[in-house]
C-alpha cells in the first residue's frame, strides 16, 4: 500500500499513486486566513499528473491557486475601501468609488468573492447600461477592476483571477465640453471686471485653474512685486459617508503645485479685488476672515454652488454661453493652443502630470479646423498652378523644338 508523501511547504508537490491505481498531484498552500491547505488533482496515467503537478506549481507562483473562501464581494469591496483607498487616495476619488458600488446589487455584493465570474460581471455591466447609465456601468468596472486587482495580488491572494478582466470596455457618447474662443472670452474678462468675483474666474480663465485652487487662493500666494501666482493647495466639499457636508483642504499633487505668472489683466483684476475686500470687511457686520483671497459676502470659504451660481450670472452679463466652471480650464488650454503654445508649456500651465492629460484639454475649435482646410485647399491650388505652368512650359520646349527641325539645312538648300 502506498503512503501519502509527508507535508511539505508551500509550492511544493509531490505525486503518488492511489490503492485504486489513479494517481494524485497535490501541492500545498495557506489560505488568506493562515490555514494549511493541500489542493489535489486525481488523473488516470503518471505522466498526466506530472502535467497537472506542474500546472498546480505554476499557479501556486503566481498566486492563483486557491484562496480563502467566505468572503464576499461586498466584504472585500468594504474592506479595499476603508483601508487601501481612503488612507492613501484623495477624498473625492474615495467618495466616488463608494457611490459607484451602490450600483452592485444585492447577488453580486452577496456572491463569494472566489466564486464570481467574468459572465456574472458583464451582465451586471449590460443590465447598467441598458437602464441608461452606460458611464456609471464604465466607472464601476473601473472600480471593480482596481479593487480585485489589489485581491489577486494578495499574499496569499483573496481570489484566483480579476474576473473584470475578461469583460467587454462599456462604451459611451461622452458630453461634449463648451470652451470659449477668443472673442467670447475677451467679453467674459470684461464683464469680470465689475463683478465681485470676477478676479477669481479672471485667474482661473487665464490660468486654467482648477475650481478648487482658484478658491483657496490667499493674499501670500500672489505675489504683486514679481508679478506671480503661487498654487498650493485646493479645496473640495464633500459628503463622506456618515458625515454632514463639509470642506477637505488638501495639497495639490507635486505638478499641481506650481508658480504662473501674472499678467497685467490678472494683476489689475487682483488689485481691484482686494481694494473692494477690504472696503467689504469693513462694512460687513460679523465678517470673519477665512483667511481665503475669495470669499463669500461674510468672509467664508466659498462654496461651489455659490460659485457656479456667480459665474452663471457673470456669463449673462458678458452675453457668452454658460458652462461648468471648470470649463474655464478647457477654455484655457485651448485658447493656448490656438495661439501656437507648446504643448509641454501648457501642460506646465494647467499642472498635468502626464501629456496625455493636457491632450484632453486642448479641444479645436471650428475656427482652427477652418484654416487648416482652408491652407489645405490652398495648398492643392498652388500645386494646380504649378502643374500648369509646368505643362506651359513642356508644350513651348515643343513647339521651339518643332520649328527647329521645320528650318531646312545648309546641305538642302545647295543642292
């Protein structure tokens, strides 16, 4: 009678053969939660359970053979989320992520996390996006996709395989973004100059700041000697979950945090702004100072509906379509890109970590696409002419050439 081999650790195998002649491939691993376990795979033939040993090895080593069981997709979901995302991600991006899993029902969130497959994923994303919310079913694959990436590669991992992986990209019509062209933001700059808080969309126009920065902007932070705009931080209002509404300050990401300089539209804008603040706190009954360059009529940190409601109102006056607020920055990258700015200085500008990025925000507007046809046709016109003279010129070097051989020789005339 054959003995069972002695335990060995993890990743290593062995093969023996059974009483009943089969024989048995086994490698031994520990589950997620420290237990010792020994995977087996009963074959036929010797040869077939070398073949099966070695699959088992290779799985072992990649982390994929077999993992803790019990654990369910919302447990796992849950767990990625309060301690790998929250800690070391941005606020928004951790709040984000926590609404899109609402949109996992309840026999998903319920599976084993070990036991959902790519078909049980897909049609989760299909039943989303035929309920028309096809960028929400693009999100949260997203999400799920990073989330179980991080449980394969667990030591030991949470689950064999990323079943995200083998699904189908949800596509979808993205809005398109509005920017200003040239005429429409030269009105918007004008009309900023009597609004209170045309200085900050002036700033945030001219130097494709995000909303956040714009808001967070304080007195040290514009330099009026050396003409300079120093980016430091950034503001958001959030919801966390459990928690009434409330401000996250944070620091922008290292590119983010960058010095831009001023021109003499923002340096008169920033001028008045803060001759008119001032002339402000000192009228105002109970303003407190937040410490912020633009603040709301009581010195508070301005809140993004109060921002959006501001700028809405001053794209009325200015007479130019409203958009998001932070389409100013599109605008701005793409106003520089109509005025032939590298594409490495704007992305200096507007603080992109990747070129990629900046390459979203330089959007071409008719007037570009114009000239560019229009250089195009030109440029099939010049080659037409030059054909032309070209065939003008062949047909006279013919014709001289005819009349030549037309002129009798000296030798046929004496004769």
């Amino acid at each position: 009678m054959a003995k069972k081999p002695k335990a060995r650790g993890d990743g290593e195998g062995s093969i023996y053969q059974r009483t009943d002649g089969h024989w048995v491939a086994q490698v031994q691993f520990t589950t997620a939660s420290g237990a010792r376990k020994i995977a087996r795979k009963v074959t036929a033939m010797q040869n077939e359970a070398r073949k099966k040993l070695t699959e088992m090895k290779g799985a072992q080593d990649a982390h994929r053979l077999v993992v803790s069981g019990k654990a369910t997709v919302k447990n796992w979901t849950d767990t990625w989320l309060e301690e790998f995302v929250k800690p070391n991600r941005a606020p928004k991006t951790y709040v984000s992520y926590g609404v899109l899993k609402q949109h996992m029902p309840a026999r998903i969130a319920n599976m084993g996390l070990t036991k959902l497959a790519t078909e049980d994923v897909q049609r989760l994303l299909n039943e989303i996006k035929a309920g028309g919310h096809a960028r929400s079913a693009a999100l949260l694959r997203s999400v799920l996709r990073a989330s179980f990436n991080k449980a394969t590669r667990m030591k030991p991992p949470r689950m064999p395989f990323n079943p995200v992986l083998g699904t189908d990209q949800v596509t979808y019509t993205s809005v398109e973004t509005a920017t200003f062209n040239m005429e429409q933001g030269m009105r918007f700059l004008q009309a900023a100059e009597n609004d209170r808080l045309g200085a900050m969309f002036t700033v945030m126009l001219s130097l494709g700041l995000r909303e956040g920065e714009g808001a967070t902007l304080k007195a040290e932070d514009v330099d009026l000697d050396k003409r300079i705009v120093h980016v430091r931080r950034s503001l958001q209002w959030l919801k966390l979950p459990g928690e009434k509404e409330g401000r996250t300050k944070r620091p922008p990401k290292a590119k983010s945090k960058r010095d831009l300089p001023m021109t003499e539209t923002i340096y008169s804008a920033i001028v008045r702004h803060m001759a008119r603040r001032e002339a402000e706190a000192a009228k105002t009954k109970g303003w407190k100072d937040s410490g912020y360059l633009f603040t709301s009529v009581m010195g508070a940190p301005l809140h993004p509906r109060n921002v959006l409601e501001a700028f809405h109102k001053l794209c009325d006056v200015a007479g130019v379509p409203r958009m998001r607020v932070h389409d100013t920055r599109h605008s701005c990258g793409t106003l520089l890109h109509v005025q032939h700015a590298d594409p490495f200085m704007i992305q200096e500008v507007l603080g992109h970590s990747q070129l990629s990025t900046t390459r979203r925000y330089t959007h071409v507007p008719i007037e570009v696409t114009t000239v560019a046809v229009t250089g195009l046709e030109s440029g099939f016109e010049a080659e037409r002419k030059k054909q032309e003279e070209k065939r003008r010129q062949e047909e006279m070097r013919a014709a001289a050439e005819a009349k030549i051989e037309a002129v009798p020789s000296p030798t046929t005339l004496v004769q």
